[in-house]
C-alpha cells in the first residue's frame, strides 16, 4: 500500500520521529513522508511513533492508499524533498 | 475529486495561505488541509496560491484523489483539525 504521512510534533522528539519516519518511507517535505509500505512495516512504524510521540500534544496523520491509480502528486514551488535525497 | 494539501510556507506569508485553503478545504493540521473540491475550484486556488508563495522558499504539495474508494485517513495523537472547527 501508499501511505501519504504527515506529522506535527514538538521540537523535542522531531527528531526521533523524523529518523522513524525515513526508515519506512521517503522525506517529501518539512513534515510530509510518502512511500509504498508493507503491513507488517506499516505497523511498525506506527508502533515505533507511538513510543515517541506525546498523545495530547503531537499529531500524526496516516493517509492509506490502497492503490496509487486514482491518486496524482502535484508539486507548487521548492521540492524539499529533492534536497534530502541529494545530502 | 479529493484534495490532500500539505504546505511549508514563509512565516510571513502563512496568514495568507492559511486563508486561501482555508477558503476551498478543511483545516486538518497544522499545515494540513483536505476535502472535496472541483476542479474549477482547485484550480481557483492554485491560482490563488501561486500568488502568495516564493517559488524559491515556498513548497505547498497536491495530493488528487479521484476517489476515497481506496483510501483512508489515520490520526495518531492530537486531532488539531477539531479544535480549528470549534473555534
């Protein structure tokens, strides 16, 4: 499946879930990671955020894509995500 | 169609793009927004955005769904769209 996350977290543990989140998946902007993901890793990521972050203060959002054919990425402006993948 | 947006926008002109997704979708997260939009109106507010942001600085992602069929939305933590929507 696609997953399409996008996180808020406080600036102490931004680190911690921004490593989580680039071991399953690709960096596309500031906050926002996409990539094809397993189950089974899809669920270790959420497993391994939830030991991270703070419930009444950060937020994750997870949007599950079963298949990417009815779905296109447009892109306005930097591509930050670009930049990540050259350093 | 769907929308997902996601942006990373200049502080000074944060304001601004807050107002014009706030305009055409639903406040989601910090930098998050998503709804149902047509066509004319997303182009409306690409137009709209493209006026706002520095192509060099800025960076606001599109993500199209054709349809929610296939796809889901997950919040782990803080559901901050909420609060917005009282307010």
């Amino acid at each position: 499946m696609f997953v399409i996350l996008v996180y808020d977290v406080g600036e102490k543990r931004v680190t911690k879930a921004l490593k989580r989140c680039r071991k399953y998946l690709t960096w596309v902007q500031n906050s926002v990671f996409e990539g094809e993901i397993s189950e089974t890793n899809l669920a270790k990521l959420k497993m391994e955020l939830d030991r991270i972050i703070v419930d009444n203060e950060d937020s994750v959002i997870f949007y599950t894509l079963r298949t990417t054919r009815y779905s296109q990425r447009e892109i306005m402006g930097l591509r930050k995500g670009g930049q990540d993948l050259i350093i």
